[in-house]
C-alpha cells in the first residue's frame, strides 16, 4: 500500500514523486525504464518565454527542475532581453543524456520515493474512487492518491507520411489499455498530435552559412543555488538558418504525403509549434521560416533542427532538408515523426488537478492537453502537492492567476479547457508585470517552506536574499547622484537634466533611459548582477507594478467569493442557457473562476453574485 503511486517518469512525474515523497508521504514512481526518466524526445531544451518563468516558479517551490537545468545546460541565454521584464525569459540549451540521467539520480536519491519499473495496465475505481493500479502482469497496487502523467504514451502511434506503428517516442512501447480504463471510469479523452524533426550529424553541417548565436556571458540561473563554478565553462553556441523558396517548393509538391494530409492523422496538432509542412500552407505569404540549429549533447555527435518537424516520407524530408543554408551536404541520423495519442479534456478536473468523476484521482502534464516539458513539471509538482494534501484531509493548493504561470495554465486548462495541445505564452497572463523571471522566490518560496518542499536552510537564504533587495532598493532613495564631470556626461548622453544637487539614485533610475547598472559602474560600486536587476525593476516599473497589484487584488476578492458545490444551475432564474450549460459542466469553485469561463457572461455573474448575497443558493 502507497499513500501516492505516479504513473509516467517524465517531467510531471518527477515533479509529482519528489514533492508527494517530501511531503512525508510513501511514493511509488512507476515508469518503464529507470534510463529514460525525464527524457527529452522533442527539443532538448529547457525554458523559452513563459516557460522560463515556470521553472523559476518549480524552483522557488521546491521543485528539482531547475537546478538539475542549470547543472546540465550546453548554453545560457535570456530571451527577449531588449524588452520589459514581463516578457524576459531564460532558456537553457540542455544536454539531453546528462539532464536524464542527473533527473534518475535525483529520484534514486530522494527517501520515500521507490521506483518501479513496470507498465501500469489500467487505475482500479470502486465507487467512483480510485483506489490503485493494476499492472500489465495483473498485480493490484493500492494507493490512497493516485497520479496519472502519461505524457504521450497513451494508445500513441508514430506516423510518417501513410506509415503508422504503434510506438512510443523514440521507439518506447505504448499502453493501450490505460486510457480505456479512464473512459470506464467517466473521463472523455481525445487524440492530440505533436511531432519532432530530425536529427542531424554536426560534423556534416556547415557552419558557415549559418548565423551563430552564442551564450550569454554573465548567465541568469533558474535556481539561486548555481554558482558559476556548477556550470559548464565554455558554452556551446547554436545557430540560425532559414528555409528557402526551394524549401517551401518541394514540400508543397509533396504535401499530400504528409501525415497530416494523407488522413492517417486524428488528434489535432499544437497550433504554436507547427510541422514545417502545416507553416507551408497556413503562412504561404512567409518566404522563409527560422531554423534553429541546437546541440543535443556534448556525447553526441547531433543536432537538433527547430523549426522543421516533419512528418514526410523519409526521401522527400532529405531533399527538403538539404535546401537550407547549411544543410546541402548533411546527413541525417534521424528523420522527423508525428505522434498521436490519447489525452484527457482537462476541463473535467478540479484546480487542483483531481478527476472530477473520480476522487482521489490527479492527473498532470500532456495527458491534460499540454506541450512542453516545462508545463508538465509545473502541473506534476501541483498534483503531487495536492495528493499528498488530499491524503492528510487538508484544503487543496491552488496558485492564483496573479501569483504564478503555473496558476494561470492550470486555471485556463480546468476552466476553458483545450482541444489541442496547450503552450504557455506571456500573453495568457493578465499580470504578467508581477510575474517575472526575477521575482518568483518572493512570490512562491513562502508556500514551498509551509507544505515542506523547501528546507528551513533554503528558506532562511531565500529570505535573506529579498531582505537584501529591499535593504538596497531603500537605501538608494536617501544616495544622491555626485555631481562630476562622468555623471554629468552619462546623464548629458541619455538627454536627462541633471541640475538638482538632491537628486537620488531612487529618483534618477526613474528616468526613461537612465539604468542602474550603468549608474553603479559609474560609482565604482561592485554588486551582484542579479541585485542590480531586480532592484532596477522595482524601481523603474513602480507604478506600473501598484497599478497592476490592485487590479490582482479585485481578482483575489473574486476568488475568494465560493460557490457551493451542490448547486443546480438549471434552477436559478435569469440565468443565460449557455451559462446554465457551462455551469453545470465545469462546476466551478468561486465566482472569479466562473467569471473566466467561455459562455458565462457579466450579467450570469451579477445574477450569481445577487443569489449568494440573499442565500437563495
């Protein structure tokens, strides 16, 4: 008997085990091979907009994903670094073999997790409560809590143009019988679709025409616990090449042996992440399409070509391949694939990622309609907080819009739902002012002491490390700016006026143009990097930040208003019939939830919120 069995070593299950076993709870972490936890079969890459900051966020919980990410990065870099704090972002280039196998080593060595090597055949239900697994051998496990992160194993197929096997990515087997037994028990499942391109000999490549990008040379981290001297030295650089109109030629003169057009496809692919040949026809206007050139890892000889998955015959995808700058005289280890497989409708879990149908039963990651490995280690580490939670008769833990990324995906996943695989972007976040790279120890660390995933040692340095930020931040409002000929020469190039002799450095960093970090070089004052940056946010975006706290704080009020959970919907006068549908349906927890929802309207939430108020509901 176990208090959590995870079904799925991917991301999501690693993330589940690690917090349900610190949690003090019994955990078994069920996957197939020991070798292939947290594999990377897509980009072998950690972070990118949004997602970035998602791994800052499992960090700042107590999460191991970005510590194992920083340890094992070929290249740093943070994207969009010319625009707001709200859309920077840090993404790793990862060394695929060495991520996978620091990730085992990380559960092997966590007490309370065990690991069991066999496929899970189907979850055993009795009275609409799951109660365990049954393996493919026919042995019952019980398990007080049980979580599903199958990611794309389930009744998947592999497909190349009319060619289809079923298979598992990179060849793994697939389980054919666990997503019936979720069907049995009530759930609604669908086909999803996501690919990959090939993989190619980096000694075949020619540089040359290709434009490099490098590392940044002084990295941000994901975790505030990597040093310089835990990463790797000389960073490995990637590069860019575009296709052609020779590219686009071949491709549309063979469209109608893609996988995607020859109807052997079902599921519905990621509208963010496109095979080339489905950005052929749905950007015919583009002349060409970024390729992005990645190592996989420094013990293999390939690499990676974003931006040209593929599901071509095999011929067709050398031709094509082999018209890109740089690409003339490759050769290819391996050719792109589509996979299809079986996910749920995440509209029919609870916040807090419990099966409505069925209690005591949690799902996370792509079986819940996502793409990416970094939404599946930010929704496994809330399944495992909230089965352990719900083992121990305590409330749920669920994350506002306003308080994390992670919040605002699982909150549009079980209140809008999603019909094909759900990417996180910086523009599903209405606040994403207060959720940045920079801030997300102050915003989460809190939570991830109280539920025991942080240690208290962690916990004193994280604080420690804010009450610094704010120390500084306050002391620069009473230092004034010196009046000397390199000041008055910094300020005369960015156009400010620089006559007050009370200016402060508070009030100068203010000014549009006028950067910290060039203020401090300028007073010879030697602090971290990271300091500087979270203190220059602070102070530049002050108003915008109040602004955006106060309209997080009507949200909040919203949040905290509940809805009962017996209430029939279908009884209640004025409201709209696609209101009283939808209701009924997603069943959701507050009033601010039921405000999100498609085909809930303003006038059905002021009909709602007058019902509660005279406790007619």
């Amino acid at each position: 008997m176990f208090d959590v069995i995870i079904v799925g070593g991917g991301h999501a299950g690693v993330e589940a085990a690690i917090a349900a076993a610190r949690m003090n709870q019994k955990t078994a972490l069920f996957t197939l091979n020991i070798d292939r936890i947290a594999s990377m079969p897509c980009n072998p890459s950690i972070g990118g907009p949004a997602k970035g900051i998602v791994v800052r966020e499992i960090e700042a919980l107590g999460g191991v994903m970005g510590k194992i990410a920083d340890k094992t990065a070929l290249q740093f870099r943070i994207l969009n670094s010319s625009k707001g704090p709200g859309v920077r972002s840090l993404r790793v280039q990862s060394d695929k073999l060495e991520y996978s196998k620091a990730m085992r080593d990380a559960v092997l060595n966590e007490p309370g997790v065990e690991i069991v090597q066999k496929m899970v055949k189907e979850i055993v239900v009795e009275n609409n409560k799951c109660i365990g697994i049954r393996t493919v051998e026919g042995e019952f496990i019980a398990s007080k809590s049980t979580v599903i992160t199958s990611g794309t194993y389930m009744s998947s197929k592999i497909l190349v143009s009319s060619s289809v096997t079923e298979s598992g990515p990179d060849g793994d087997p697939t389980t054919n019988t666990l997503s019936q037994s979720l069907r049995d028990a009530g759930l609604k499942t669908m086909r999803l679709k996501t690919g990959t391109p090939a993989r190619i000999y980096t000694e075949s490549i020619d540089f040359s025409k290709t434009t490099i990008q490098p590392g940044d040379e002084d990295p941000y981290y994901f975790s505030n616990t990597t040093s310089k001297k835990d990463v790797i030295q000389d960073q490995y650089p990637c590069y860019l090449t575009y296709t052609n109109e020779e590219t686009h030629r071949i491709i549309e003169m063979n469209i109608d042996k893609s996988s995607i057009y020859t109807g052997v496809i079902e599921g519905v692919g990621a509208r963010y992440c496109p095979s080339i040949e489905d950005k052929i026809v749905r950007f015919a206007d583009k002349k060409r399409h970024q390729v992005f050139l990645e190592p996989e890892s420094e013990h293999l000889n390939t690499t990676y070509a974003q931006g040209l998955s593929s599901s071509l015959p095999e011929d067709v995808q050398d031709r094509m391949i082999r018209t890109v700058p740089g690409l003339e005289n490759c050769e290819i280890q391996q050719y792109g694939y589509a996979i299809e497989y079986d996910a749920i409708d995440p509209i029919q879990l609870h916040p807090n990622l419990e099966v409505m149908a069925v209690e005591n039963l949690f799902t996370a990651g792509q079986i819940n309609g996502t793409s990416g490995y970094e939404e599946a280690a930010g929704q496994g580490i809330m399944a495992g907080i909230n089965a352990s939670l719900k083992n121990e008769g305590k409330d749920p833990f669920v994350l506002g819009r306003e308080e994390a990324y992670i919040g605002v995906m699982i909150d549009d996943l079980v209140t809008k739902g999603t019909q094909e695989p759900y990417r996180l972007l910086t523009s599903r976040a209405e606040y994403r002012l207060l959720l940045r790279h920079d801030n997300a120890y102050r915003r989460l660390s809190h939570y991830g002491h109280d539920l025991g995933l942080l240690s208290s040692n962690d916990y004193e340095i994280i604080s420690s490390d804010i009450d610094t930020i704010d120390n500084f931040v306050e002391s620069l409002k009473t230092v004034k700016v010196p009046h000397n000929p390199d000041t008055k020469a910094y300020f005369a190039s960015k156009n400010s006026p620089f006559e007050a002799h009370d200016l402060t450095i508070y009030d100068a960093v203010k000014r549009p143009g006028i950067l910290l970090d060039e203020i401090i070089k300028l007073l010879d004052l030697d602090l971290d990097p990271s300091l500087i940056f979270q203190a220059e946010v602070d102070i530049k975006y002050e108003g915008y930040i109040k602004k955006a706290v106060k309209e997080a704080e009507r949200l909040q009020a919203m949040d905290k208003i509940k809805l009962p959970k017996d209430i029939d919907y279908d009884t209640i006068q004025n409201l709209s019939i696609e209101g009283k549908q939808k209701l009924n349906l997603i069943r959701p927890l507050t009033i601010g939830q039921a405000s999100r929802m498609s085909g809930v309207n303003p006038a059905d939430i002021s009909v709602l919120a007058m019902n509660l108020r005279s406790n007619t509901i």
